[in-house]
C-alpha cells in the first residue's frame, strides 16, 4: 500500500511535536518540493586513488549510516563503498564521520556529516538537500535509525527507491520514530545479515511490506592476501613466539563477552601458564576490562592493546580468535579471523552458527556459559594440529560462502529491481 504525501509529512510533523524537537512552519513537504537552492557546505572531495570493482551500469547509490566509527557495519559499509568505486557511490553519516570515513575520504570518495545536534527536523532538512543535490538512484540505509531520516529524505526528494540492511539483533520498539519507520518500511526493500535478523523483520514488519531479503555479509580478501606467517607476525609485533595466543577484536561492551572471556582466561592459565590474550579494541567497558585484569593478577598474561590499525597482523599471530558474545547479527570480526585462517570459538547467536561450521572450521558454545566456554579453548589449546586445520578450512568457507563479491553481486542484484520497480 503506497503512503501519500499528505499521510507522511502529518506524521512528521507529529513525531517532531512529540519528541519536542525545533520545528518551525518553513519545514514543509510542499516548501521542500518548490526549494531549489542547494547548499554546498557539506560534500568533502579528495583525490580518487582506489581501483574500483568493474560493475555494468552502476547505480547511483547514497549509503546512510549513523557513523564511520570502528565496528562492523562500518567496516562493511567502508568495503562496498570502495568496491563499487567513488564516481557511483558516497555516504551521508547521521551522527559522526570516523576513521572508516576518512579512511574513504582520503580516497576522493564523498563522505558527508549531516549531523543532528541541532535536532531531526534540521537532520532531515539537511539530508533532503543533500539527496536533492546528489540525486541518487537508490538511497541504502543501514539500521532504522538512519532508515528514519534516510528514507524520509528519498521519499520527499522524489521517491528515490530505499533499501535498507538490518545488521543486529535488536527488536524495534513501539516508539513514535518506530512507528513512523514502520509505515516508510512498506515501500522499501529491506535486506537482512542473518536469518535471525529477517525473521525479526518479518515479525515487525506490517503486511503489505516486500519480502525480506537474506543477504550475509561479506569482506576484502585484499588486506589478507600477503599476511606474514604466525611466527613472522610475532617477530614484528614483539609477542612470544612460543605461547598459546587468544585473541579477541570487537568493541568493548557488554555484549560481547569480554568479562566472561577474561574469567575463563584467568583458569585456562592453570594448564597453560604461558598462554596470552590480546584484547583489541576500544570501548565503555574497557576500564572495567582493565580493573578486571587486575583484581584476577593476571596482567603479564593479558595485552589490552585499544584500538588498532594492523588487525590482519594482530590475527595473523593468534593461535584461536574468541568471541563469547551474548548478542550478533553476523559480525565481522569472524569473518575477519577466517580470512586470517583462524579457527573460531564463539558464542552460537545471531548469525553465527550460520558463518561457524561446528567442529570444522570451530567451535561453538552457549552464550554465558563460562564451562563450555573453556573447554573448548583448552581444547584448541592442546591440539594445534586440529586448530590449524579449522583454520584453513575456515578461510576456504570464507572464500567459498561469504567474499564480498558475492555481497555486492546480490546488492547489485537488488538495486537493479528497485530501479526496475520505479521505471515500471
């Protein structure tokens, strides 16, 4: 069921009457409509340097995220954007730029800051502009909260098609901005990472809507192709040469297990006194982390390294990569390690049990389980044979299942029958 202009912009005006945003009488979808005059203090262009991925008669497309912070959508996000080349792609951030925004400035690609400091109204005023200038052929959000200004955006600016990537495992809410998204939802194509995150959709989402669309993500092989061997890693990053080494890359929060990754450490000690964990990544509970280390004295054991720029090293001389997370959509970080040729422990949520083959290329216990947890680190721990073989049979299922090309293909795929859909 198509939504009408008159039926969006009354419940925009609702949403901002509610929330108590700055709302003035100029913000309106008819003003919007007879506005030509385009600002030009958001774009940032530099060099192009990158190669991009040949793609036929590409899209324009105008990713929206809520940042370019360090994490795995943005990673994702950072990886399309370059595969498709800067001259048909750019990115509009909602809340902040970041590294990974940078990183694409830095390549001539287009990475713009919207920003919402002032309020959503004045977000989706400066989105809409933005899109006006743009002008893309499809507007890909990712998550709902840059769906809610993304999508708005498109729909004002000349119902530029939408599709949207649900990542996590979140439940949405029943607030106003969700009900809002809810009724956008209908006329977009939404796409999720793991079959838990469609089945979320599906639920939420009102009938009418399009079918949800199962597309996992996928990564760069290009940062893992030359890696130096386990022992040269080592060498170069002044670790041990002979210890068991545990790694984990995620943000510090308490969702990813990194309080119950640091007890069970402190036990895995006992049978392997020389066995080290590296901790890498930033986050709200890092200090916490680090008071943990403390209280348990296991500190000559643990590196807490924050956040680093030479992760394809860091996992290149790991034994075991561990992610004992309580919550996932399908993350990066194991896709990242398989590429290194690591075997995996991890927790068997979210998407995860659709990246690990149990027992073949890892190894999968229930979330906060501490037992289940150590014993299958001690058990990669005295069988390195057994952990290199998950290891190389975890990259060939990476390259088999989950390359980027095969992500891209499919959004291609996808942004080809939106285009279809509006020219029909």
């Amino acid at each position: 069921m198509a939504v009408s202009r008159q039926k969006l912009a009354s419940l925009v005006r609702q949403y901002y009457h509610i929330v108590g945003s700055r709302w003035t009488s100029t913000f309106d979808y008819h003003d919007m409509r007879n506005e030509h005059s385009v600002s030009d203090g958001y774009n940032v262009q530099l060099p192009q340097q990158q190669q991009p991925l040949e793609v036929p008669i590409a899209p324009r497309v105008l990713h929206v995220v809520d940042s370019l912070q360090t994490g795995g959508i943005e990673r994702l996000v950072h990886d399309l954007v370059i595969a498709r080349g800067g001259e048909r792609t750019s990115v509009v951030c909602v809340e902040s730029i970041g590294p990974f925004g940078e990183a694409l400035q830095k390549r001539g690609i287009s990475v713009v800051l919207i920003g919402k400091q002032d309020g959503l109204p004045w977000a989706l005023w400066r989105m809409w502009r933005h899109v006006r200038r743009v002008r893309p052929d499809v507007v890909h959000c990712h998550n709902l909260p840059a769906f809610l200004c993304g999508a708005l955006a498109a729909r004002l600016a000349g119902d530029i098609p939408v599709v949207m990537t649900k990542h996590g495992a979140l439940v949405p809410g029943n607030r106003i901005g969700d009900r809002l998204n809810r009724l956008l939802i209908r006329g977009a194509d939404v796409v999720a990472v793991s079959q838990e995150a469609a089945e979320i959709m599906r639920a939420w989402m009102p009938q009418g809507s399009r079918l949800v669309r199962y597309i996992p993500n996928g990564i760069s092989m290009e940062p893992f192709g030359n890696l130096p061997p386990r022992q040269a890693a080592r060498v170069q990053l002044g670790l041990p040469a002979r210890s068991f080494i545990v790694g984990i890359v995620a943000r510090v929060t308490p969702v990813k297990g990194h309080m119950l990754l640091i007890e069970v450490f402190a036990r895995l000690l006992k049978r392997f006194p020389e066995a080290l964990l590296l901790i890498v990544g930033d986050g709200v509970r890092l200090p916490a982390v680090r008071v943990r280390i403390r209280e348990l004295g296991i500190g000559e054991s643990v590196l807490v390294m924050g956040e680093r720029h030479d992760v394809p090293t860091l996992l290149a001389a790991m034994d075991v990569f561990c992610l004992p997370s309580e919550m996932e959509g399908m993350p990066m970080t194991v896709l990242e390690a398989m590429a290194a040729g690591l075997p995996v422990v991890t927790s068997n949520v979210g998407g995860i049990p659709e990246v690990v083959e149990e027992g073949r290329t890892g190894l999968m216990v229930a979330s906060r389980e501490p037992a289940e947890l150590e014993a299958a680190l001690l058990a990669l721990a005295g069988d390195p044979d057994r952990a290199r073989e998950m290891g190389r049979a975890g990259r060939e299922r990476l390259l088999e299942k989950f390359s980027l090309e095969r992500t891209i293909s499919a959004y291609e795929d996808l942004y080809g029958e939106a285009m279809d859909r509006r020219g029909s």
